[in-house]
C-alpha cells in the first residue's frame, strides 16, 4: 500500500489529488483546488511574474498538504499553460529551486490520454462510442476510442484565452468549425465533459451552494439548459456571477467563455446530453503510475 499525491498545473487553477493504492485500485483521501490564473495574459506567450508567484504558493500549501497526509511520493504535471510558455524553462527551474518539485510538462497527447483514461475509470459508460470533452483554460481537447487506443484533437480555445482575447461567437466558432466537422464523420452517440468549466455547469445547473464531487460526477446537462445558462450568464455582471449558486469566484470572469465553448461544441456535434465527470487528468496521472509499478 502506498500514498501518492497528484498535482495538475492549468491555465486557471492547479489542482491535487491524494490517494491510497493499494492491489492496483485507488481509494481518494483528499483533494484540492487553488485558482492562480497561471495563464494571465496568454496571448503575450509567456507566464506572468505574478501569475508564477501564485502558482508557487499554491503548490508549497499542496506540498504542506501532502506531507501532513504522509504521502510516499508527489507527482507534478503541468499543461497548456506552461507547455506554450516562452519562458517555461524559467519557471520549471524556479519551482524546482524554491518548491523542491519536479514537474513533467504533458505533450497534447499525453494530457489527452490521461484526461480519458481518468473517465473510462470514473464513469460505467460505453467508451467506444463516446466523446471526451475537456475545456481548459487554454485549450480545448475532443478525444475518442481509435484503433491503438484513444485519439484527439486540440484546439487553442480555451476559458481563459477566449476570455482575454475578447473572442466573441463568431470566432470561437469558427476555430472549433474544422474539429467539429471531422468528429461529425464519426456519430459518435454520447458526450462526456471533464474540466472546471464543465463541474461548474453541472453546479449551477443544481443550485449547489456547496460543491459536491458525488452530486457532479454522472449529473447529465442538456444542450438546452447550457444554452439557458449562457444566456442568464451573460446578462450578469463578473460582480453579479460571483453571487451565482455553484459558480466559483475564480470562474465568475471566464465561465461565460467556457459556457459558449460547451454550447458550441454540443451543438456542433448535435448532442443533446453532456454528462459531467468528476474523475479525469489527476485520476488518469495516478492510473498511470498504478501500471508503471505494477502494485
């Protein structure tokens, strides 16, 4: 038996997943959430000072956090962001020398396979005919079952990217437009979304005011409800959102983008239901490892 601890670097948040293995199946013992907008001025191509520094703290606070559960090792990993950045050396050495930690940077595919390898876990569903949706802060990735195991593609939208770009319907759908088409060649019948804009729809849509992994994970979204959301979003204020019940302070600015992100993409592909995953990336980082030491 052994305690690892998962650390997921976004765009908009970075995340932690402790867990128990032991025979080869994961028993959850914590997770965590701290928004620090890593991605701040993603169009510049470089991650911000400021935006660095925060991330820094957050992973110190996880690292307090995994060692008062005693785990047995930390794995780190990093995407879009940090994957983009100009200056992605400066930052690895930075959390290295000031944090102690080693951060693998995901490939697209490497962060695609995770995040559906996270699902297929999570959720008693035919992955064979299903789509994974995964909006980020910076990217949005579509991956499916393909022959040799899954595929994907990635487009450069994203929450944040969108939102900071100004990017308005016409253009964000005209970027997901080639992707879409190609899927729609496939019939794939079902929708599965993972990531925060996804979870933070499926809270909205149930009024939590307390954010429960159990209410979330399998909870199905209609296109219709997605579109009303967007549109009740959208006639708010950020000042407005943050009094949301279920929408986090720390996607109050970008969720909209995100929403429009989901809507285009259930449109686009003329599905009617997306169901919400709680398990994805951190889940898919410590399958991984389950398999590479054989417990």
């Amino acid at each position: 038996m052994e305690k690892v601890a998962a650390i997921d670097i976004g765009t908009n948040t970075v995340r932690l997943l402790v867990a128990k293995i032991d025979n080869g199946r994961l028993q959850v013992l914590e997770t965590g959430l701290v928004a620090t907008r890593l991605g701040e001025g993603i169009g510049t191509g470089v991650l911000l000072s400021g935006a660095i520094e925060r991330t820094i703290e957050a992973l110190r606070y996880f690292l307090t956090v995994a060692g008062r559960r005693r785990v047995d090792r930390v794995i780190a990993v990093a995407t879009s962001a940090v994957r983009d950045a100009a200056n992605r050396e400066e930052f690895l050495h930075r959390v290295k020398r000031e944090v102690g930690l080693t951060v693998r940077v995901l490939s697209g595919v490497e962060e695609a396979c995770l995040s559906y390898r996270g699902v297929m876990a999570g959720l008693l569903v035919d992955m064979s005919s299903a789509v994974v949706l995964d909006v980020g802060g910076g990217s949005t990735e579509l991956i499916w079952a393909a022959d040799g195991g899954p595929d994907y593609r990635s487009i450069n939208v994203g929450a944040v990217r969108v939102t900071e770009g100004k990017y308005g319907r016409p253009e964000v759908a005209a970027i997901l437009e080639p992707v879409l088409a190609e899927m729609r060649r496939f019939s794939l019948p079902s929708l599965i979304g993972v990531g925060g804009t996804v979870t933070t729809l499926a809270a909205v849509a149930q009024g939590l005011t307390v954010y429960s992994p159990q209410k979330i994970h399998g909870y199905c979204l209609s296109s219709e409800w997605v579109s009303f959301i967007l549109c009740q979003l959208e006639s708010l204020s950020p000042a407005e959102r943050r009094l949301v019940p279920g929408l986090p302070q720390a996607w109050a600015d970008i969720i909209v983008a995100g929403t429009l992100i989901v809507e285009l993409v259930m449109k686009g592909l003329g599905q009617e239901l997306l169901t919400a995953s709680e398990t994805g990336i951190l889940h898919g980082i410590l399958l991984e490892e389950v398999e590479r030491k054989k417990y």
